[in-house]
C-alpha cells in the first residue's frame, strides 16, 4: 500500500498541495510535497506519524504558516501536516487560570475566549488574527507586551506531544509549581517542529488587563531614545508596552499623511492602577533624556499599527515585485540604539530601505528591509544586508533570533551564534528524539 492510500486509512488528506510549500519568509527554498495531511484529532496525528515513520517519509507540522524563517517550509516527497483542524479549545479553568487547547487555535481566538471569564491570555504576536497557539509555541513567539508580561514560553504549563514514530507523550503539569524530573516541556518550546508534534497546550492565564494609557516621545537621535529607555527601566517602571521606531520609519509614517516628527519614536504604556503618575513619571524620563516631543495619549499604540501601511505606500512605487522582510535579532537593551544607527550605515552601504522597530523594553530589534524579488541585484543585496544585520547584532552580545526562531534562514547563523558543546549537545538530542531524521529535515541544523 502506497503513502496516500495508508493515509486516507485514518486522516484526511489533500493532494493539492500548492497552498502549503512555504511560509512567510524570504530567501528560503521550498520543496514540494506528496500530500497534506488535515487531522482534526491526536488519533489522526498519531497515524500520519506511524505511517510515515514505517515508509521513511518525512513530514513537515505546518500552522498558519505566519512564520518569518522558513521553518514551515515543504521538502521534496514530504507529508505536510497541516493542524489548523485542531482549533478547538477544550478547557477554561477560571480557578486555576489555565486554558487547555489544541494547536490550531488563533492566539486572538483563544485571548477573545478567555477573557469571557475575566481572565487574560497575555502573548500577543503582531499577526495574533492569525498565527495558531501550536506555531506560537513552536517558534518561541513573543510580542509587544513581553516587556512587562514575557513571551508565549512563559505561559506553558504543558503539552501533549506525538512523538516521530507515533508515540504520545505528555509532560508538564496543571499545578502552578513542579520541578519533578527535566523539563521537557520547555525543550519542545522552540524546537519548530524538529522534535514532535504538539497537539495539546496547557497554558497559564492572567487577570483580565485593564484600559492603558500611553506616550509618544521623539528623540533627536536614537542614542538619546535609547537613554530614555535605560532611564524608565533603571526607575523601576514596569511598562505595558515598549516600543521604539527608527526615524526611517517615522518618516514613512509621516508621508503618509500623519503628523508625526520624522524621528526616532519611543512608545511607552502602562496599564497599571496608577497608570496616570506612571505615564507622567516615564514622561519626565523621556524629557530629562532629551526628548524634542512629547505626547500623552491613550492610542499610543496605534501609531505601530500604521507601520504596515506605510511600507505598502512605499512598495506601490518601487515597480516590480517589491517585498518586506521582516528582521528579528535582539542585543542587550544597553546596545539597542548602537544598533539601529548601525541599520542606517547597512542601508546606505547596500543600496536599500532599511527601517526598524522593536520591543525597546527587551532589546528585540525588527529591522524591515524593502527589495524588489523580481530584480536579481536586489535580491542579492537584501541577503547582503541580512548577513550584515545579523553580524553586527552578534557583534553586540546580542542573539541572531528573539522571536520568530532559526527554520532554515538562519541555520548558518546558528553555529556562529551557540558554543560547539552546545550545539553537538542540541544535535544529539535531536537525534534522540527523532532517530530517523525524518521530523521536519533540514530546519534549524545545517547537517
């Protein structure tokens, strides 16, 4: 019996596959696969990996497939596995403030769903309307409230796993403490697939979050942005969100047709009880630092959500076949502003638009790089730039992924980045877990 027909024994499948071959990030190959299998349960899960463990095909999890490194992506002959049937959230547990839910649920679905009972689902991605709870905690995700709330690790009590040859294997705990054993729970946060399937997420929950209120400050230089964040840190503060957007950006933003100052823009907020003195004090912060500035205002994050709009307006008259690439690296907080300024010398030096925002408050960088993908040359300097931006963030003490993980744009990244007892150490327990190599090959290891 051949692998379509072992399939269909006990999983739907579908054979036009050219909706699944890739993800959202640039400069990564995609294989085509044999098929893509659409389970709605953890029986069907186990017999697509029992299947494919006994014919030696690979097999590639597959979210909403909103990742930015190619970790998504098909190989030649491989067995998709497409979760986003198992979207059904199975248990909320007001008393422990905890939800238990399946990997394809939308992380605003499951926010929307708990927030029913008063109770709040921190995590919050930029592309929440659509990434899957499952891809969040595959990749390590994070977002702009990290700073004060931490990032989708953070909230993992416990998962349900089906292992590479079918196996189910649970770990974690509902209790709010447990150190019993390795924590193996959090060794499948990150892992991007190579590891097992997730097909159950145990996670922590919050009290539901007020209103906040926010400020806008413009600095002269993003040296002086970068004091101003070091100062609201240094006081104590515990904002909601902080945001920084380089003076590129801004001035983007500003054409628009917004009345902005083209310069680089720190956005503090805080939903606290006291959230008015402690606007008030970050304020004072921002100004001792230099701020040229400053806006209180209860939207401030609004002016983050107008970013996409501002690189669509300048890719509508590029020509060709204009793309952003979306960046991730992080550096010591201490070092965020040494890198955007080394952004403008990458820009000029490579011939591109570079822009940049971030989660000033945990030093996690998105540099946006603009390229047409029709034009051959520019093609090549994009993934110039891209070498030079993770360089200079390794440079920094810094690390080549805060958030959106390694797949295979950054696997040659990796072995510069992690000590090589670290890395043998990571390739063994690769080994362990998936002996035959055939859970999502090639993603986050170069051999």
């Amino acid at each position: 019996m051949d692998l379509i027909e072992s399939l269909r024994e006990g999983c739907p499948v579908l054979l036009d596959t050219g909706g699944h071959l890739r993800d959202s990030a640039p400069f990564c190959p995609a294989g085509v696969p044999a098929v893509v299998a659409l389970p709605t349960s953890v029986d069907e899960v186990r017999h697509v990996m029992r299947t494919a463990h006994r014919l030696g095909v690979p097999v590639v999890p597959q979210g909403a497939r909103t990742g930015l490194a190619g970790a998504a992506n098909a190989v030649d002959g491989c067995v998709v596995l497409s979760l986003t049937g198992m979207d059904r959230i199975l248990e909320i547990d007001p008393a422990n403030r905890l939800v238990r839910c399946e990997p394809g649920v939308v992380t605003a679905t499951l926010a929307s769903a708990v927030s029913q009972h008063g109770l709040c689902y921190p995590p919050d991605p930029v592309s929440r309307d659509t990434c899957t709870i499952g891809g969040n905690i595959a990749t390590g995700a994070g977002g702009i409230c990290c700073v004060k709330y931490g990032v989708t690790a953070d909230y993992v009590l416990g998962l349900s796993v089906v292992l590479s040859d079918g196996r189910l294997m649970r770990t974690g705990r509902r209790a709010v403490k447990g150190v019993a054993g390795l924590d193996l729970t959090h060794l499948f946060v990150g892992s991007e697939g190579t590891l097992g399937v997730i097909v159950e997420a145990t996670l922590a929950l919050r009290p539901a979050r007020g209103p906040a209120s926010g400020l806008l400050a413009a600095f002269a230089s993003t040296r002086d942005a970068g004091a101003a964040v070091a100062a609201v840190i240094a006081a104590g503060h515990t904002p909601s969100a902080l945001e920084l957007i380089d003076r590129t950006t801004m001035q983007a933003i500003r054409d628009l047709g917004h009345p902005v100052e083209p310069a680089a823009t720190l956005i503090a907020e805080s939903d606290g009880p006291d959230q008015a003195a402690d606007v008030a004090a970050m304020a004072a912060l921002c100004r001792a630092a230099g701020a040229v500035r400053v806006e209180v205002r209860q939207d401030a994050l609004g002016l983050r959500r107008l970013i996409a709009a501002a690189m669509l307006a300048i890719m509508a008259g590029m020509g060709g076949r204009p793309t952003a690439f979306i960046e991730d690296v992080a550096v010591p907080r201490s070092h965020l502003a040494t890198l955007i300024d080394q952004l403008e010398i990458i820009a000029l030096d490579h011939g591109l638009w570079i822009g940049a925002t971030g989660h000033a408050g945990d030093g996690n960088l998105h540099p946006i790089v603009l390229f047409d993908q029709d034009d051959p040359d520019a093609v090549r300097r994009a993934e110039a730039a891209y070498d030079a931006i993770m360089a200079a963030g390794l440079r920094l003490g810094g690390t080549i992924t805060g958030e959106h993980g390694v797949g295979l744009l950054k696997r040659a990244w990796l072995r510069k980045e992690l000590d090589p007892e670290s890395l043998r150490l990571q390739r063994e327990i690769k080994r362990l877990c998936d002996p035959a190599g055939l859970l999502n090959p090639g993603k986050v290891f170069d051999d």
